[in-house]
C-alpha cells in the first residue's frame, strides 16, 4: 500500500522520481551522486544531503516502508527515516557496505553511530519499520516480504518533537541508483 503523500515534503528533492498512487503503485526515487546523511563521527565531516520524503509528526508514529533498490557503489542506501532536524535523526534501510549488503541503522543525537547487521546476499524485498513510542524508537525488519518482527535497534529519540517521518535515500561514493518503494506508510498514534 501507497500512502496518498497528502502533507508530504521531500528535504533535498531528487532530480529523478515519480509516485504512482494507484492500488499496487510504487514510489520511485533514483539517488543523486554525492548525497548522504551523516554528523562528524569517525569520518569527521558533516552531510545533509540525502534525499528523505516524508510528513510531520509529532507523538507516537509508525513508519513502514517496502522496498527494492539497485545498489552498486560502496555506501549505497535506502530505506526509513525520522528526522528532527540536521543533528537528530535515525534512518534505518539496506546499505552497500564493503562489496556486500548490510541491514544499517545510523542514529545521530548531534554526532552519528552506525550499526550493521551482515546480509547473507543481495536482499529482495525488505521491510523496515521505525516503531516511535514516548521517548523510543524500536526499529524492526523483515526480508523477502515477511513483517518486520525482528528488532535490530532500539535507541532514544526526542519525544514531542516534530519530526519528518517517511523514506530516505543516498549515495555517497556513486553515480546514484534506484529505489523502488512499493509499500510506504505512516500512522500516527497518540503520545503514550
């Protein structure tokens, strides 16, 4: 299922995508080169750059999102975010890590951490669910269209504050690439 995108904003809109959203549409968005979302840790630079669609929430929030992308270049990711603003945010998606792919989760409280989980090979369709709840965000996933039960992270995330709540994604080292969005929902719930 599409969400109808009513209230929806890009934050660094593509030059490349369209939404079908007819029963059984798709969100394609193709990442520009160059574009990434990351605050000074290790690397010791700054960027703000990836493509994130998504609308404001501001309580409790779920976010789901399907998807199938075409990485090829070192860094290559798409997937779920929830961003406050620049310096707090957590997206959660698939990543080109090292010549394989990764299950990845970066949460960023002004500086980011980044988290992977292996993937045996490239990954079919993968679901991916930011579950925001009080002052939590429990992020779950599931492979080749099964529901995302797994837990992969469970981290802080400031509670009332009015966030971007929808899909992401960047490509840091490439020449850009696709991502097909074939589910992408966002409920919002009261605050707990």
């Amino acid at each position: 299922m599409i969400d109808d995108f009513g209230g929806w904003r890009w934050v660094n809109e593509p030059a490349d995508w369209s939404a079908d959203r007819s029963a059984g549409g798709v969100l394609r968005v193709t990442a520009g080169p160059g574009t990434d979302l990351w605050q000074v840790t290790h690397y010791g630079y700054s960027f703000d750059t990836a493509h994130m669609y998504g609308r404001p929430v501001t309580g409790d929030a779920r976010v789901r999102v399907t998807f199938e992308a075409d990485y090829a270049e070192q860094y290559d990711q798409a997937g779920a975010v929830l961003r406050v603003d620049a310096h707090h945010w957590i997206k959660a998606g698939v990543e080109y890590v090292d010549g394989g792919h990764a299950l990845s989760t970066v949460v960023t409280r002004d500086f980011s951490d980044w988290s992977v989980l292996p993937l045996p090979g490239p990954p079919g369709a993968v679901t991916l669910e930011l579950d925001r709840t009080g002052g939590a965000v429990t992020v779950r996933y599931g492979l080749d269209g099964a529901e995302p039960r797994e837990m992969v992270r469970l981290a802080y995330f400031p509670p009332g504050a009015e966030a971007l709540a929808g899909v992401m994604c960047a490509a840091p080292r490439g020449g850009g690439f696709q991502t097909r969005f074939t589910a992408v929902t966002v409920d919002e719930r009261p605050i707990s």
